[in-house]
C-alpha cells in the first residue's frame, strides 16, 4: 500500500555523537529497559552489576545476588561448567555461548541460553565480563508439547478410519496424505503420490462437474466448509464421503492450499435411505388405516380423532370433538363401560397407570344404527409421569363378530354330530408322535415294520405319545364307560393283543407317510367283556404335517364276528345268522356264488341271480380299482384271508356306496368256500366327510382372524408413532401462534402509547390551555372546558394500562422479576388485597424470551383470576431458583373452586384461562399443578426446566 507523504531525513551522525556523549546515563537506562537479563562480572565471572530482568530471572535483588555463592545459585554441573568452560574462553579474550541450568530463588531450575563477552582495556587485558541470558523455560515446554501433540496427531491420523489431507492448490498435488486414505480409499498413499490424477479417478462421474465448481471456487479464495459426493473404492463399490475443509492464504492473502478432514458416510447414507423407505411405508399404512386412533381428556371428551372416524361412524371430527364417550355407546354398553373405569380408578388409586382396558361395545352410527367396535384404551403421562387423559385405538368388529358368532355356530354343529353321532368317535393329537418319527428318520430308520418287530419297547414309546382330546357320548357306552374321565384312566385295559398288533400296523402306516388306515381289532370294554370293532383313522389334508388332528371311528362289528365264528361251525348256521345280518354276505366257491343274503342284494341292488352272473370287481368303483387290484387279485386265486379295507361300489340302479369288505375262509358243501362280507359305511362315510369339512372351515377362520390381528397390529404400532410425530407438529404450531400473538400484542401496544395516548395527551394540553389568556372568557365553558380534560385524563389512563396490559414496558427494560413485582404492585392496589411477591436465584439466570414472556403470562392469568373470582384478602406469590426447576407458586385464601366442574364449565363456555396456562407450562417444557377445594383457597405450582429455559448462545 502506497502511503502519499514527505520523505524522512536520515539523522545527522554529529548529532547522534552530541545526544550520546552529552547523556552518559542513556546506555544505563537502555540496558535496564531491555527484556533480556543483562549483567557486568569481573573477569572471575563474580558479579558486579545486573539489570531489573536479570534479578527478575534469578528472583533475588542485586543486593542478595551480590552476596550469593555460586553454589547456590547454580547445579554443580553449571558451576563446573563455568569453571571449565566459560572462564577459560573469556580469560582468553573469547566470548562463550551455550545452555546451561540455574537456580532461583524459589529453588526451580531455568534452562537459559548465555552470551559471555569479554571487555579488555587498551593493553588488551580483559577487566570485565559483560552477560547476557535468555530463558528457554517456556520454549523447552513449548518444544515437549509440541512433540507431544506431533505423536497423538500421528496416532490419530493412523488409528482412525478418517484421513487428513493437505492440498496444494497451485500444483494440485497433497503436501500431507494420512495413511488411513488405504482404508478409505483402497489405495495407498504412495499410490496418490505416483498418480496426480487418482483423485478425479476414483470420484464419480456423476460428480466430476460439481468438484470442479468446487475446486474453481476454492482458486478464487471461495470455500464450502462441508461437501458430500459419491467415489469409486478400488474394489469397485460405490461410497459416500463427507469433506469438512479449510482455506489457507499465503502472506498476501491469495489461496495457497486447503487442509482437510474426508470421512466414509456410506452406511449412514445407506441408513438414511432405509429410514426414509421405512417412513414412507409407514406414513402410507398411517394413511390408509381403518382403525381410529384418537385422544380423550380425564373426563373421556374426544380431544382429537384419525379422519378413519368417519367411516365407521359416520361423524367428522368437528362434530365428536367435545362430546363425552358415554353418549356414542348404546344403553346396552354402558355399564360394561362403567365396569371398566372402576377397575381403572382401582388400579390407578395404587400409582399403576400401566392398565389397558379391551372393550367390545356397541356404538350408535349417524344414520341411527348400531354398530360393534373394539376400543383400546391407555393411559397418557405427561413427562413427569403425571396422568392427562387418555389416548386409544378403535376398530369397527362388526363383520367379526358376526363372522364369530358363525363360527361359534358351525362349531356347535361340530359338537352336536360328534356328540351325537351313534359310531364311536375320538379326536386325537399325534403332535408327539410326529416327533418322534422324524427323530427316528433322522437316525437313519427307513424301514419301520423292520424297526418296530425288532424294538418293541419303540412301538410302547408311540403308545405313551399318543393324546386322546376327545370322545364322543357311543364310545363311553360302547366300552362300558360311566364318563370320560372314567375312559381316560383306564384306557391300559381296553387294549388287547389284537389291539396292539392293529396298532403297530398303525404307527408303521403313519411313519411311511400314510393317512389312512382300517381294520377290525378286538377291544375290552370296562366290564371286562372283549368286543370286535372295526378301526378307521383319518388324517384331514390340513394336519398331515404335524398330526396334531387325526379322527379315529370304531364300529361294532361283534355280532358279524360271531355269524362269522358261527358260520365256520355250520353252514346252516351261517345261513341263519346271515340272513338276520345287517351285512351283505356273499359265499364263493371256485369263482361262481352259492349264497347270496337279503341284505347284499339290497345293499347292491342286484338280486341273487344276477350277482350270481356278476364279477365282483365290475362293481367296484373305476376310481377304486387300481388301488385294491392287488387284493382282488387275491380274491380270485381263493388265496385271500383279510380285510380289504374300504372302497366305493356302483349300485345296480347307478348309485355310488361306501363299503367295507373282509373276506374269511369257511367250509361249505364240505368244501373251502370263501365269504365276503359287505357292510354299508356310506352313512358313516358322509357324517365324517362333514365332521371334516367342519373343522376345516373353523381353522380356516381362525387362521384369518389370527391374520387380521396380527396386521391390524402392525398398524396400529405405525400409526401410534404418527401420532406423537402429530402431537410434536401441533405443539411448535401451538407455540408459534404464541409468539405471533405476543408479537402482535406488542405491536398493538406500541400504536396505542406511541400515537394514541400521545394524540390524546396533545389535546388535553390544548384543551387545559384553551382559555388561558382570556380572563373574560365565559365561566361555564371554562367549567365544561376542564371536564373534558379530566375525561381525556381518565382515556389517556385507560389507554397506557391497556398498552401496558398487552405488553408490559418493565418486562423488556427491568427484566422479568422486576416485572412480575409491578404487576403484583398494582394489581393489589387496584383490588384492594395483599400481594406478597419474593423472587431469589433468578436475577442469575439469562431466559429465553419465550421463556420470560410465557411465565409472565402465566402468573398475570393467575393474578387476574386471583382478583376477578377467588374473594381474596390476601396472595403469596413466590419465585425460586430450586435445581434443576424454576419454580412459581401462587396461594392464595380466597374461595377456591371445584376443579373438574369449573373447566368442564370453562371449555364449555370455551373460556381458555386455566387452559392457556397449562398449555403455556408445557410449551416451555413445565407443568402447571392445581389444588384447590371450595372454602380452602387455591395453590398452584408451575415447574419450568432451568435447562430448557435458559437461554443458550
């Protein structure tokens, strides 16, 4: 910078010699000015003389200096030093400098830098010594901090994942690259030196035009403290990096190079994405819900609902908001409602606000119907765990129920067919049995009719894993049972050899893979009495993977058996017994028919003739041939002597019948004769496809009920987080309208003292100096003159309290206590009571103006309801300091009033005082506390966090 001015003179040097040899003190005062320690020694280093830094490095005075041996005043290694040496040196006539150690008076040692300059006379003898010393204390500390720092900065740069970075904006290369830029990066530091151009590489394409927007600006002495932009990994995967930076300048201030911290924000983007994914599903099921969720004061007053309300009622909100809860429910539910909050006031009288109350009731639509939901109800705490209101779920549940009371219905017909059914019925869990076959295939056991003959303690295992859920009235009576329990405790005597070896051909079935099995058995009943029975089990499509259902029906078949036993002692008797059998009995005798029964003929509805003509496998039905092939096979060679289990038959007239077949051997005519043995199940074939389809329905249902809970759920956790994000929203809302209706009360009141009240007063000044200096004026209008100008006196008043009402001038010029003191000041003088205000522990704390204008407010609410309603002579009003709260109690010995009855009055007549200041409290993070009885005065206790309140930055 070019400075426009006259040039200096240089100083003439014969004036220079004049001012030094006319003031021979000048060098003096020079040296004792001087910050550096100077001193004169003789020429043994004894010293004679030293400047104020000097005595001040040491700590002592000249005097004590003077007096001091060298041995105190120096470690031994300084003192052998000065004489081995120092004094060699300057006895020669050579100065000396060097570091070295010594002590002060405070008994610290100081390393000091030391210049020794010998004086010599014209002889060139040395007379003196003259010293000067440094003190390096403070550098040596800066240099071992310095070092230390250097290390941490280097473990740092290479511990952490982030890397440090030095950019030399002129030749573009790094002047400093942490070795963590291998981990960042995948390439080395050596690999950035050998490769200018890595770092435009390795950044995406898509980034390429904004770096150099970027880098263009930094040439030009511009910087972003902070950018964020994609690079390429050497692995080739895409990262995220965020840079903060810094811009240096050379002396003449031009950029000179950035420095630097880059770190990896992959997985936060990443997580960004995964939230911001997350919160649009969210906001959509929110959206879109069915349920209503809804808030409700103490009273149970809608406060506020989801617009879902709507389509289950048929109101809006507007229309339910206020209303009390017991008058959208029917007569019919109330007092299933009232039931509930008695066990609510119960439970929370103890402290327990944790009760959930589920409710189904029927509510009344708009349109007049009635209709069912499932209402949620939760207590809500404020967050100092006080409860204020309530807040729950609803959900119309009309078509469950409806779809319930169905189910309920087709499960009562279940019950009824099983219960009433004439066959033996049981319904068993194989679950365990299930199990155990899989334990079993995992060890390798693949053949279980193999397994089961050579381990006969596995085949009892399968006996004990087998669960009875249930029997049906025909089995008590079929094994002599007096109840189920009674069966259930004896079931060990009903089995018998028979029994078990049916049984093992069972469980063989069953860990093949197979699902259906029948046979004839023998059973003992209770009374001990052995009875036949034919055995069929079922496994339904729906169970076949776990077992956990499998119907099992006996049928009697002793009075067969025993025609059958009959029959193999005497053809006749066979023919008797089979003519009085309900089965169809049909002897064979090389391949031809020699006895038909009445009751085949009228099963199959071919007569005796034509069956006689007839090949038994033609009337077997074409879907059941292949599948009994082999046996029939059998029946034909004679070699068959068994149960073919059953199958479907076509009747003469076209008919489709269910069967069961069992072939025995006889002898007839005195010869082997085989008798086949019909008996008709079609009956009981439909009563268990029924039973079947029953219960297929009813799982179906409870599956999708299970379903619908479980989304319905998920809904709901979704929504009840929209809701507090809902209720954060309406709260800044809440304290924004606030802040803007102070602000406009300031406005307001700045209009009304500033140009109002100052128009009012400059024409009561005219109006009081209207007459002056006419002493003839008329008396009367002089009368009514000054009338005017008390009126104006009284409106000016009127008009300064209303400004002062809307935005007290103390509040922004003395503060709040001083404020607060005014307003209780005056209110008292004007009502004619006594206000008591003590304020300690404030004054030292610097509010938010929020803060300051919100407890303002709140205590002028208080003061003003104090004066307006409470009829008292006295109020106490304190403001404390007490940690972590500021703490305002306001008592007062008025009247008092019944709490719950004046705000259900209040919001009514929506009048808003108690409730702007609670809702004030809350606003700046406090609570408000009410205690009150009528005849007992009022206490109320506002609690604001100093933390919150306090006003930050």
């Amino acid at each position: 910078m070019k400075i426009d001015r006259d040039p200096l003179e240089r100083p003439d040097p014969e004036a220079c010699k004049r001012l030094i040899d006319g003031d021979p003190a000048l060098f003096r005062r020079l040296v004792e000015a001087s910050g550096m320690a100077i001193s004169i020694h003789d020429k043994t280093l004894f010293p004679l003389w030293g400047n104020r830094a000097w005595t001040e490095l040491w700590g002592y005075s000249l005097e004590e200096l003077l007096d001091l041996p060298q041995e105190l005043a120096m470690p031994e290694e300084t003192v052998e030093l000065y004489w081995k040496s120092v004094l060699p040196a300057v006895s020669q006539g050579k100065r000396w400098q060097g570091e070295y150690v010594i002590r002060a008076k405070d008994n610290n040692l100081h390393t000091v830098k030391g210049w020794f300059d010998p004086i010599a006379d014209a002889s060139g003898e040395v007379t003196c010594i003259i010293a000067i010393k440094q003190d390096l204390s403070d550098l040596i500390r800066m240099r071992e901090a310095l070092g230390s720092a250097e290390k941490s900065l280097n473990f740092i740069s290479d511990c952490t994942s982030d890397i440090f970075f030095r950019l030399n904006l002129h030749t573009g290369l790094y002047d400093y690259l942490s070795p963590s830029v291998e981990r960042f990066s995948g390439y080395t530091v050596r690999e950035y030196q050998e490769c200018p151009m890595l770092v435009r590489k390795i950044v995406h394409p898509d980034w390429h035009g904004y770096l150099d927007e970027v880098m263009a600006e930094l040439l030009v002495g511009k910087v972003r403290e902070e950018l964020e932009f994609q690079f390429i990994h050497k692995s080739g995967e895409i990262h995220w990096a965020s840079q903060r930076q810094i811009l240096l300048r050379d002396k003449n201030g031009d950029p000179l190079a950035v420095e630097g911290i880059a770190t990896d924000i992959t997985a936060r983007k990443q997580a960004e994405e995964r939230l911001r994914a997350s919160e649009e599903k969210f906001r959509f099921l929110a959206e879109n819900t069915a349920d209503v969720i809804w808030t409700m004061d103490d009273d149970y007053r809608l406060v506020y609902a989801t617009p879902s309300i709507k389509d289950i009622s048929g109101f809006t909100l507007e229309e339910l908001q206020g209303r009390p809860f017991r008058k959208m429910i029917t007569r019919s539910s109330m007092a299933k409602f009232e039931e509930a909050l008695a066990r609510r006031r119960e439970t929370e009288a103890g402290g327990d606000y944790t009760l959930i109350n589920s409710l189904e009731l029927e509510h009344i639509h708009k349109d007049g119907r009635i209709f069912w939901a499932e209402t949620m109800i939760k207590r809500l705490l404020d967050d100092k765990g006080r409860p204020r209101g309530f807040q729950g779920v609803s959900r119309d549940v009309t078509l469950r129920l409806e779809a319930g009371a169905a189910i309920m219905a087709s499960e009562a017909r279940f019950r009824t067919l099983f219960e009433d059914s004439p066959i033996s019925l049981w319904e068993e869990d194989l679950t365990k049995l299930k199990f155990y076959f899989d334990e079993l295939k995992e060890q390798g056991v693949t053949d279980f009719r193999k397994f089961f003959y050579d381990n006969p303690e596995a085949l009892a295992k399968c006996v004990t894993l087998v669960t009875v859920v249930d029997v049906n009235k025909a089995t008590l009576s079929l094994l002599g049972a007096t109840s189920k329990e009674d069966l259930f405790g004896n079931l060990d005597k009903v089995l018998t050899e028979s029994s078990m070896a049916a049984f093992a051909e069972e469980m063989i079935l069953l860990a093949s893979g197979g699902r259906e099995y029948c046979g004839e058995i023998t059973n003992r009943t209770l009374n001990g009495d052995t009875i036949w029975v034919m055995v069929h089990f079922f496994v339904p499509d729906e169970y076949k993977d776990t077992l956990s259902r499998v119907i099992v029906s006996l049928l009697d078949v002793t009075p067969r058996r025993r025609a059958e036993e009959a029959l193999m002692d005497s053809e006749e008797r066979y023919r008797m017994l089979a003519e009085n059998s309900q089965e169809g009995v049909i002897v064979m005798q090389n391949g031809m028919a020699r006895y038909v029964n009445e009751s085949m003929m009228r099963i199959t509805g071919y007569s005796a003739r034509e069956l006689e003509g007839l090949d038994f496998v033609d009337m077997v039905h074409p879907g059941d041939q292949d599948e009994h092939a082999p046996q029939f096979a059998r029946l034909d060679s004679g070699e068959m002597n068994e149960s073919l289990g059953s199958f479907r038959i076509l009747t003469r007239s076209g008919g489709t019948k269910w069967v069961n077949m069992s072939v025995k051997p006889i002898m007839w005519g005195g010869r082997e004769a085989q008798m086949l043995i019909l008996t008709n199940i079609t009956r009981y074939k439909a009563l268990e496809s029924e039973l079947l389809i029953a219960h297929a329905q009813m799982e179906n249902r409870v599956r999708k009920r299970t379903a619908e809970l479980s989304k319905a759920n998920v809904r709901l956790k979704a929504e009840a987080e929209e809701r507090g994000k809902a209720q954060e929203r309406i709260q800044a809302l809440t304290q924004q309208i606030i802040r803007v209706q102070e602000d406009e009360r300031q406005r307001i009141s700045r209009d009304l003292h500033d140009n109002v009240a100052q128009d009012l007063s400059s024409i009561m000044l005219k109006m009081e100096t209207l007459f002056d200096g006419l002493p003839d004026a008329d008396p009367e209008l002089a009368e009514r003159g000054e009338a005017v100008a008390g009126i104006l006196r009284h409106t000016i008043a009127s008009v300064r309290e209303i400004a002062y009402g809307l935005r007290p001038p103390a509040l922004d010029q003395l503060g709040l206590v001083q404020a607060l003191t005014n307003l209780c000041h005056d209110s008292g003088n004007r009502y004619g009571f006594d206000v008591d205000f003590f304020s300690t522990g404030i004054e030292n704390i610097s509010l938010e103006f929020d803060v300051e204008i919100n407890l303002y407010r709140m205590v002028q609410e208080a003061v003003r309801n104090i004066c307006r309603h409470a009829g008292a002579t006295k109020a106490v009003i304190r403001m404390v300091k007490s940690h972590p709260d500021i703490l305002i109690r306001i008592e007062d010995n008025g009247s008092g009033f019944p709490m719950q009855e004046s705000l259900a009055k209040a919001d009514a007549e929506k009048r808003m005082g108690l409730r702007s200041m609670e809702e004030r409290a809350r606003l700046i993070g406090g609570s408000m506390e009410i205690q009150t009885l009528t005849g007992t005065g009022t206490r109320i206790l506002f609690k604001v966090p100093i933390e919150s309140a306090r006003r930050h930055g």
